[in-house]
C-alpha cells in the first residue's frame, strides 16, 4: 500500500521493519517482492473490486498484473 498510496506516514515502519529483519532476511524479501508486485500492478484502490468478486483469484491477479506472492517463512516462531 504504502508504494501505491505515497502515503507518508507509512514510510517509517516499512523502513524500520526492513532495519529490524535485516536485508537479508525472508521478510526482507517479501517486502521487496510486495513493492515490485505494487509498482507494476494496477492502481488498486480504484479498482470495481465488487465485479472482480465472482472471478477466480489467478484470474483477478492476471488483471491486476500483481503477479503470485512469495512463500513466506515466519521470521519469529511463536
């Protein structure tokens, strides 16, 4: 959100929990790969989501052009 929105006030934490995970890191990667996905999507927020609903979920992430998240593994176990 924080790449689509230029909303500000969400720079701070992003940046902070890249610092906290490190650069190397799986969540590091996952942040990574979610910034690439928003950049080269669609603008979301303007999206008619209400017609997308009845679409399957490959088929809203072609139209979207968000592409298939990564696999994620936990940084902390619980």
């Amino acid at each position: 959100m924080l790449i689509q929105s230029r909303i500000t006030g969400l720079i701070l934490p992003t940046l902070l929990s890249t610092l906290h995970l490190g650069f190397r890191s799986s969540g590091h990667e996952v942040i990574r790969g979610a910034c690439h996905r928003a950049r080269h999507g669609a603008w979301l927020p303007g999206q008619d989501w209400e017609s997308l609903l009845d679409q399957p979920l490959h088929r809203v992430r072609e139209i979207l052009k968000v592409g298939e998240p990564q696999a994620y593994t936990p940084v902390y176990a619980r």
